[in-house]
C-alpha cells in the first residue's frame, strides 16, 4: 500500500438509494466503513440504469447524493456473457472517473449490468491497482438468475457444464455455454483476488476453475445500532411461539413449503398463541400457478399466517421485536443472506433448509434448527419441535455468535487489501529484479 | 428445262470442241471442268498442265448429250483436285482414260459455279437432276471443308428454284424440327432432303398437306417433321430446305419472317395443323407422336393408368449435372421407361437410380381411387433419387422427365434450382436416412459423384478493414475463422486480448462476406477495447472455416499463420508459443495442433491415426475423457486439425489449398494434411497444448445429416486416397 492514505473505489451494480438489494447494502456498508477508517478514502461507484434518465454527454451522473459517489448509466448490457458492449463509454468515461481518481484499490461488489469489461479497464489504465470482486451468488456459473436451480421446477443444481446448461436452455447451444464459461472466467481472473461473505461460494467457484488461493470469506457487515430485545411475552410460562419470515416471495424462497408445513401442524402443537408473521412482497410478480399455489395454501392456513407486506430495511429491528424464531426455507442454495446476520444480531435463533449458504451460517442445534430442503413435512417436525420444546429457544439464542459490523468488516477489508498491496509490490519487485 | 433458253442467251455454252472445258475454282484445292467427250469413265487420271508429276484422281460426272456428234456424245464435269506450287497457273488438263488422253484447254475466263451449273443443268437437261446431284454428292463426300460445303449449296442453290416458304419452325425435344409452310412440287409423305443452317445437313422431311385458301393454285400447305439424324438441326438457324421434286432439285426457302416456336410451343402447333392434314397412315402417326411430345405441361397426371410422379428436388450443381429426389408410383409396372431430358439431351434413369423407402406415398395415395387395392402393403420403396453428370444447361432449356407408358409417352416437367451452396445442398439431402442400405446405394452412384463434380467457387474477398493491422514487421498471423455468429467470435478475440502472448499478435479475422457488417463494428469496438491489432474480410462463397482460411491465406504476406477456427478456445495462456516452438523445432516443416477436447473434457481431437489393421485413418481417443493423452509425448501423425494449428503459408500453398468437395471441414482437413504430407510437411500433434471446442450445432435432428455427410465424404475420401493409405505402413 503506498505511503498516502490508502484511495479505495468501491463499485457495486447499484446504489441502495435505488435499489435495496442485500448486495447493494454490502457494498455500501463497506464503502462506509472504510471512510470511518482514519486515513482512508472510499469512493462509490454504482450502476443505474433504465428507468433512470441519462445525460446525453455522459455516461456519469450523481442524482444527488452524497459527495464522493458517482453513479454511471450502463444499458447496453448483454445479460448473457455479463457483457457491457457499450465500451466506448467505459474508456470515455470509467477510465477518466479511475485516471482522476488514481485509486489503489478497486474493489467490485458484482458487475452485474455494469459488464465484466470494467475489470478489464481497471487493469489496463491501473496496472499495479488491486482489483477485488466480492460475489453474491452463482450469476458467473448460472444463466439461470445465478440460482444453480434447474429450470422447469425447482430441483437444484450441483455443477454447471455446458451440457448441462445446454439441458436447463435447450435453445443456448453447449457452445454458446463453453464461450460463456470461458469469457467470465476468463475476465474475472483478471482480478487479483475474490472476497465471499460463504465458505459455500468459494467452494462452487473454484469446482468452476477460480483458484482456491485467490478466495477469502469475509462475512458482510451490519450497520444496526441496537438489538431488538427478546419479544415480551403477556403471560408467563408464554411459549416462543412467533415465527418470521423476512424476504421476497418468489419461487425460490420456499414460502409455499413453509406455508405448507404451518397448515400441517396439529391444532395441539399449533395451540391459540402460535403464529406465523410474513414480512416481504412481490407474489404479484411471480407466475400465475405459483400465485395461485400460494393463495391457496393462505387459504388453507387461515388465521396462523399474517401478511404484512414488504418493508424498509430500516425497519428490521422493530420487526424483529414481534418474533422469536425466524425461518429461511429458500429451495435454492443462498450465500450469505442478510436476513440470517439480521436474526443473529437480535438474538433470534432460525430455522433453515440444510442446504448451501444457510446450513454453512446457521448450525443446527447450536443457533438454529436445520430441515430437509423443500420438505414440509421436515420443516413441522423442526416447528414442532420449537413449539413444544420449552428450553430449545433459550439454548439456541446462547449459541448465537454477534455478527460482524460494518466497521469491523471494512476493517478486515482493509487488512486485506494491504496484505495484497505488499503480495503484489514484492511480486513486481522480484519481477523487477529478474528482469 | 424451261429456263435453259434463258439462261443460254446469257451466258456462255458449254464448249463442244473435246478440247476445252469451262472451268470453276472451289477454294485453293478443287477445280471443276466442264466440258465434252466421245467417251468418259465415272474415276479418271489427270495431269495438271500435262504434267506427268501433278497427275491427280478426279471424279466424273457424266451425261449422255442427245442428238450430238460421236465426238461430243457425252457431257462431262470433273471434280479435280490441284496441287500445284505457288504462282504456277493451271492452264490445261490431261484427261487419261480407257482411250487415248485427251488434252483440255481452260477457258478464261473461268465461269463461276452457279454460271457453270446452269450450263452444266442447260446441257443436261433432263439429266441435270442426277447431274447435281452427284456433284454434290462428290463435294459432300470428300474433304470437308467450308470451301467445298459452300461450293455444294450453291451448287444445290443455282439448281433449285424455289419451290415454297418456311413460315413456322421449331423443334420437339426428340431433337427433329418442326416446320410448316408451302409448296408446290414438295411430295407428300416422306422426301430426303438437304437442309443448309451453317452447313449441310442430310436428312429425311415427312410431311403432310393442309389446304391453303390463300395460294390459290400457286401451292398447297404442309406440316411436317424434319429428321436430320444425330446431328440436330436448329431452327432458328435454318436457312433453305433442297428436295427432288419430279423433274429436279427445289429450294424451300425460310420466310424473312418465319416464327421459330420454342420447342414446348411446338407440339400444340402440331396438335393443331394435324386436324386438317393429309397423308398416308403413317405420317399421320409419326406426327400425332410429335404432337403429344412435352409441350410443358404434367401429363402423368392424366394418364388413366395407375402411375403418378412427384418430385422433391431437382438441383443442376454447380458444374454440371442434376440431382432429382422424387417419388414414383406404378404399382403395376406400367411405366417402361423414365428419361430426364434436359433440350436434346436425354438420360434414362430408371435403371440407375436408387430407390428410397417412402412410406408417405403410399399412405398418400392408398385412398386414392385409380390406386386402391393396388398398392401392395409391403412395398414403400416409391422413392428415388439419382445425379445424372453432364454439362451444365442453360435456364430456358427445358428439363423434365419423359415416361414411355407402353405405346404412349408422358411428361412430368421439372424446375431445376441452380448455383446452389453446397450448405443449401446439405440441408436438401438431409431426409436421407444415413442408416439404410439405399443410402450406401445412394451415395456410393449418385451423391458422391455429385460432390466430385460439383465445382464450388473459390472464396474471393470482397471486404477487408485493417484495424490497427500491420503484418510488415511480421512473420506470423492469427486466422480465426469466423462464421456468421457475431458473438462467437467476439469472446474469441476478448479471450485473445486477455492473453498476453496472443494479445501482440496480427489477427486476421475471415469471414463470409454476409457477415462482415456485423462482425466488422465488433472487431473494431474490441480491437480499440483491447489494443488488439486486427484486419477483418469479408468473402463471397465462405461456407465453413476451410473456406475463410483460403480466404485470408491470399490476404497475408506473412510466413507462419497460426489458424483457429473461431468456436476454439484457449485453455491456457501461452499456447501459441508452445505450438510455436514445436513448429520452429522442425524448422517450420510442419503442420503442429493441439489437443483439442470437447466441452465436456473429453477428447475431440488428438492426431489423426493410421489403424494399420483396418487400413485406414482414424482420429484416435476421440470421446475419451482427457487424462488418457497425459503423459503422451508430441507426435507425427497422419493429419492435424485444420480448427487450430501452426503452419506455413507457402506449405499450404503449394499443396494446392483445400479441396471444395467435401461436405465436412475434417475431411478437407484430412484431405490438405495428406497433400501437405505427400510435399514434405508433415502433421505433428502437440498432446500438452490443450484447446476447447463444442459442436455447435446440437439439435438431434442435424445428427443423421451429420452422419450422412461423413459418409458421403469419406466415399470422396477414399476414392482419392485409399490407396497412398493402403501402402502406408
């Protein structure tokens, strides 16, 4: 790292003024936490996009916000090779922002919609930068919403290939898929080194050919002042009875085999005081039989589900006070969702699919309880369980380790972009004097 | 002869003295004399000038001279050939025959042949028909030469006046003509004639009358059929018709404004003069035949026997030759004969085609009620398909098919589609099942002579943009083959840029020219992303990579090309320099490819082997997983792969280039290696470089094309090379 302030540009696919996404807060967060840092200087550079009006000279734009953040409009985008085909205005534009800038590191939290030609351009005007990507999910090996999910149905995927791609897209050739695989991979290692909040992850893109050497998991931070206390019960001997579940309802999440297994519990277990407490929207969104799945399975549920719609992030904590237990059922692997550091900073223990990113994050019967992935009749047992096991909740919540802050999490970033810094000066050095 | 009178007060008469003769000059080698003698023989010797070294055989004509002194009893016209050295003048000839020589003097100044004929046919008189008739005859038969064919039609011309009109002509694909006009003395029936179009052609006229209100006396009107035998005669060329009528030679003459029909228009002219036509039984059905010849309508349609035809592919390749794919159904054998006739020529097919299953015909037709209960169950092979060599027609030439249906003849006209791509082609013998038996038939007679004859064009560049491209300070290329998939080639140059070692090289990119529009912008957006120097060509007739290396093999002054075809991927960095080093470890003397795999690991390609127990060549580990090669050591083998590969431009030169008639890259692949081999460059395989490659086209349906085209082109493949691989050990 040189001897000035180290100069840091975080560049993430979307600004959270616009888009509330969990990798979006990431990145922001990071860029936040490294500004608290004495002696360093983060910039934030977002993508935007339709329906976000552009100005005709540039692609650059700041839509008002903060000092030091700069939005860049990416349309031209080809979702396929997570290509920006529009690279005349990544050398007008993105490589004046990164020569002005001269930033020692640029770390990308996804490229997705900014194209995989932006590495590339770091690389080529910065050569001694450090160059960072943080992943999310599978988007670089996956086609599919990076979901490793088959298509037609939910059945899960354990390795892309070409063939097998070819198999979920019957009308992408395996060549289309080879090219594919090769021109991410090929572009994404021109990066010095990958950050994933998963051990999970890693493991999925070193099976797909990244180098194992090149990966860290650094989990991501939260920026929550105080925990939500435990939710007060009216009566004593009360049970912990409140389930909650925090995220979008889409065909992947799993909410049909949540509400499902909620209808198959026995009035007996269920009782008068359990309920299961639904925080997340856009079932409109999704195809029709799955809407029609879900209404029906409310229909049956009756009076143990409430709806309440999507909400802010900010609202978390107040939220988290109505609940005891949160549950993630997702059919898909996940990462790192910030819903399960979100439940373990306010001290709700979790139930999860046994699968990926959550069975890595929660441990059953340490912090939380593990079901078979899509099994409702698994997930009543793990609910029953909860219901009907006074001390579980309590021993759980002690299992919960606090996770990292966003200050914390910067911090680690930073010890690692300096140890990168000196890895990549030592390197340059002996080539120096070999030369 | 009523014009002799005439024709004496005008010109000279024939000398009557037995010593001098009127003579003509037929070109530099042929003299006609004239004259009288007491006696003459049919052959005769001759002295020119008396000259017992220029003694020469010449033909007589002779006549009988009624009423004349026993001294000129006899007329005569000699047919004398002359052989004399330059500027020595023939001034007279000595006539040796059973009596004693007579010496002839030449009159000058020589008369000119029609004079001489008129003289000649003045004298004869009522001889003068044989008279020149064996004139001609003698002219005819000897050495053709223009001189001599022009000498007998104007003999025939001055003999022959005109006796009638040619208004309307045309011919019927039997190759005869038709023609119809008027005459007076024209016989009926059947008459030999001469016709004069830009030579003499001998032939038969069979004709009949139909009244004419408009001559009045003057004659009558004819149809008729002209048979001048194998060498046909034109139309539109033809210039007089000569006939004997009762008491000589006649000319029919072509009207200045005579209506050449084509020839589907002839029969419904036929058709239609028949219906007042006189003449004997015979004509009459030699004309109604030519009047139900392919007047170009179906008339397999209407026959009331059980036969129909139906076609799915008439293609005349590039080259010569047609290719027909089509059914036929005759449950009853009534069909005699199938002939595709393309004008005047005619090839029967039916005893050299394949025959193909084709069930859908026979569930087509098994309703049908001149076909119910006919069809027999078992039998589906309705189906045909052949390729008949020959050159290449025109687009009004008329081509169909000809069934002799016992006594009858039915049409069944054909569209030809030409200047077909050999992709188009592909795509159109697709349906044929490569599993069959009839397809061995069927590629082993009729396709691959096909391939063989057809002649694609060479691809010739037509578009080239250099983008930061300079090849001065150079030896070597990059050729990617590009095809019309944009994206394709894009990550091939994106993965090259990212490559150091590649990222310094020259790249040409080749491309069918229909896709330079679109890959011509991206290269140079990615070359000015990437720095990569680039040169893109666009060129005409580029149906796969072979075609776009030909291409931009002319479009380089550079030594070494290093040849990719685009959907072939890099697996490592540093893979040109490996290639290069085995390449430059022979000295340039070799064409060196990787290990190319498929994207599933598994090898596609690792060398190209003799199985010296089968004899022949085969591309060993091919579908095996990869680790089977590791370990393996660089090799020569028989063939490389052309998909990516170091090699030298002069090698591939010299070797001639890629054949164009094959139907996959690897046969040509295979094809140019061995070419390459036999020039003294051998294929080396490079086992540790590995390349990546997938099929891009996957669709199940494009399997038995694919095995079908390897079929066809390993016919081509060993017909060309079996034997080199036989020998090789």
């Amino acid at each position: 790292m040189p001897n000035h302030s180290p100069r840091v540009l975080i560049v993430s696919h979307g600004h959270p003024s616009f888009s509330l996404g969990g990798a979006e807060i990431a990145a922001y967060n990071l860029h936040k936490g490294l500004n608290r840092i004495p002696d360093v200087e983060s910039r934030f550079f977002a993508r935007v996009g339709h329906p976000v009006a552009r100005h005709s000279g540039t692609a650059l734009m700041s839509l008002r916000q903060t000092e030091g953040e700069f939005l860049y409009h990416a349309d031209e985008y080809d979702h396929f090779l997570i290509s920006n085909r529009n690279t005349e205005e990544i050398e007008r534009d993105f490589l004046r922002v990164l020569s002005d800038l001269g930033p020692d590191v640029v770390h990308f939290h996804h490229f997705i919609g900014l194209g995989l030609e932006m590495i590339y351009a770091v690389r080529r005007a910065l050569p001694d930068c450090v160059i960072i990507i943080t992943f999310h999910e599978f988007l670089s090996i996956c086609s599919h919403h990076g979901q490793m999910v088959k298509t037609g149905g939910t059945k899960l995927c354990h390795r892309a290939s070409p063939s097998d791609c070819n198999a979920c897209f019957p009308e992408v050739s395996p060549a289309r898929f080879l090219r594919r695989e090769h021109f991410i991979r090929g572009l994404l290692e021109v990066a010095d080194y990958f950050v994933s909040p998963s051990q999970f992850l890693v493991d999925r893109y070193v099976e797909w050919g990244l180098d194992r050497s090149r990966f860290v998991v650094i989990e991501n931070g939260l920026d929550i002042a105080e925990p939500a206390p435990p939710r007060t019960l009216p009566r004593r001997n009360e049970r912990r009875s409140r389930f909650g579940y925090f995220g979008q309802i889409t065909q992947f999440k799993g909410v049909d085999v949540l509400l499902d297994a909620v209808t198959c519990i026995p009035d007996t277990v269920w009782g008068e005081d359990s309920q299961l407490m639904i925080f997340g929207g856009n079932l409109e969104r999704q195809p029709e039989p799955f809407q029609d799945k879900i209404r029906k399975l409310v229909e049956r549920a009756g009076s143990r589900v409430r709806f309440y719609g999507s909400y802010q992030n900010s609202e978390m904590p107040r939220l988290m006070r109505s609940i005891d237990w949160t549950i993630i059922p997702s059919i898909w692997w996940e990462n790192s969702p910030i819903v399960i550091q979100e439940s373990f900073f306010h001290g709700r223990p979790m139930i999860c699919s046994n699968i990926g990113g959550m069975a890595e994050k929660i441990t059953d019967g340490v912090n939380g309880l593990h079901f078979r992935v899509g099994s409702s009749q698994d997930l009543v047992d793990r609910m029953t369980e909860a219901l009907t096991t006074p001390e579980l909740w309590e021993i759980l919540r002690t299992g919960i380790n606090k996770p990292i802050t966003y200050e914390e999490c910067a911090r680690l970033h930073l010890e690692l972009y300096q140890d990168l810094a000196l890895k990549k000066a030592t390197s340059t050095s002996a080539v120096a004097l070999t030369a | 002869m009523q014009r002799s009178n005439q024709v004496a007060q005008e010109l000279p008469s024939l000398p009557l003295d037995g010593e001098s003769v009127l003579v003509t000059s037929i070109g530099e080698d042929l003299a006609l004399i004239a004259g009288v003698a007491d006696a003459m023989m049919d052959k005769v010797d001759t002295l020119l000038n008396g000259d017992p070294s220029m003694s020469m055989k010449a033909e007589t004509i002779c006549w009988n001279r009624k009423n004349a002194p026993p001294d000129a009893t006899i007329g005569f016209v000699a047919i004398v050939p002359i052989r004399l050295a330059s500027k020595v003048r023939l001034r007279s000839v000595v006539v040796r025959r059973s009596g004693p020589p007579i010496r002839y003097t030449l009159i000058r100044p020589v008369v000119s042949l029609p004079n001489l004929i008129q003289i000649v046919c003045a004298d004869a008189e009522e001889q003068s028909s044989y008279v020149v008739d064996r004139i001609i005859q003698t002219l005819i038969n000897g050495k053709a030469t223009q001189k001599r064919t022009d000498a007998a039609l104007s003999v025939l011309t001055s003999a022959s006046p005109t006796d009638g009109w040619i208004e309307v002509a045309g011919s019927i694909d039997t190759g005869q003509a038709f023609l119809q006009g008027w005459a007076s003395e024209l016989p009926s029936d059947t008459v030999r004639i001469l016709a004069e179009e830009e030579g003499v052609l001998v032939g038969e006229f069979k004709s009949a009358s139909v009244p004419r209100n408009d001559l009045g006396e003057q004659g009558k009107g004819f149809v008729g059929l002209l048979d001048t035998g194998k060498y046909a005669v034109h139309p539109g060329k033809l210039k007089k018709l000569f006939f004997r009528g009762r008491d000589g030679w006649r000319t029919l003459n072509v009207y200045d404004r005579c209506v050449v029909l084509s020839s589907t228009d002839v029969p419904a002219h036929i058709r239609s003069g028949l219906t007042q036509a006189s003449a004997s039984a015979d004509t009459m059905r030699v004309l109604r035949r030519a009047g139900e010849r392919f007047d170009g309508r179906d008339t397999v349609s209407d026959l009331k026997v059980p036969v129909r035809i139906g076609m799915d592919m008439v293609v005349e390749v590039t080259g010569g030759g047609m290719l027909v794919v089509g059914w036929m159904l005759d449950p009853e054998g009534h069909v005699d004969s199938l002939t595709l006739c393309t004008g005047a020529s005619r090839q029967r097919i039916d005893n050299v085609w394949t025959r193909l299953p084709r069930k859908d015909v026979s569930t087509a037709f098994q309703h049908n009620s001149l076909f119910s209960g006919r069809l027999d169950p078992s039998r589906n092979d309705h189906g045909f398909l052949a390729f008949i060599p020959g050159p290449p027609s025109s687009a009004e030439t008329p081509v169909y098919f000809e069934l002799a249906v016992g006594e009858t003849f039915a049409f069944y006209p054909l569209t030809p589609l030409r200047g077909m791509s050999r992709r188009s082609l592909e795509r159109l013998i697709s349906p044929l099942d490569p599993r069959t038996a009839a397809a061995a038939a069927a590629i082993e007679r009729h396709i691959g002579p096909m391939m063989q004859a057809m002649a694609s064009p060479a691809p010739s560049v037509a578009e080239t943009r250099d983008l930061g491209f300079d090849e001065t300070d150079t030896g070597k290329v990059l050729v990617i083959a590009a095809g019309v998939d944009v994206e394709e080639v894009s990550v091939t140059l994106s993965l090259l840029a990212l490559d150091s070692e590649a990222k310094d090289v020259q790249i040409i990119v080749s491309a069918p020219v229909e896709a330079f529009d679109s890959i011509a912008p991206e290269a140079e957006r990615l070359a000015r992303f990437y720095g990569i120097k680039v040169r893109v060509i666009g060129a005409a007739g580029v149906q796969d990579a072979c075609d776009a290396f030909e291409a931009a093999i002319h479009m380089t002054r550079a030594e070494t090309l290093i040849l990719l075809a685009a959907g072939v991927l890099p697996r490592q960095a540093g893979w040109i320099s490996l290639l290069e080093r085995a390449y430059r470890n022979r000295s340039g003397k070799a064409l060196v490819s990787p290990t190319i795999l498929y994207e599933d690991n598994s090898i596609r390609f690792a060398g190209t082997w003799l199985d010296i127990e089968a004899q022949k060549l085969v591309d060993r580990y091919i579908g095996y997983p990869r680790d089977v090669v590791h370990g393996s050591q660089s090799a020569e083998v028989i063939a490389g792969s052309l998909a990516c590969c170091i090699v030298s431009r002069e090698a591939i030169e010299s070797a001639g280039g890629f054949s164009r008639s094959y139907l996959s890259t690897n046969e040509k692949a295979r094809d140019l290696c061995l070419k390459m081999r036999l020039g003294g460059t051998p294929a080396v395989w490079l086992p540790d470089v590995e390349m990546i490659s997938a099929d891009n086209d996957v669709d199940m349906s494009a399997l038995p094309m694919h095995r079908l085209a390897q079929k066809i082109d390993r016919w081509s493949f060993d017909r060309k090379w079996s034997l080199l691989i036989n020998n090789m050990r």
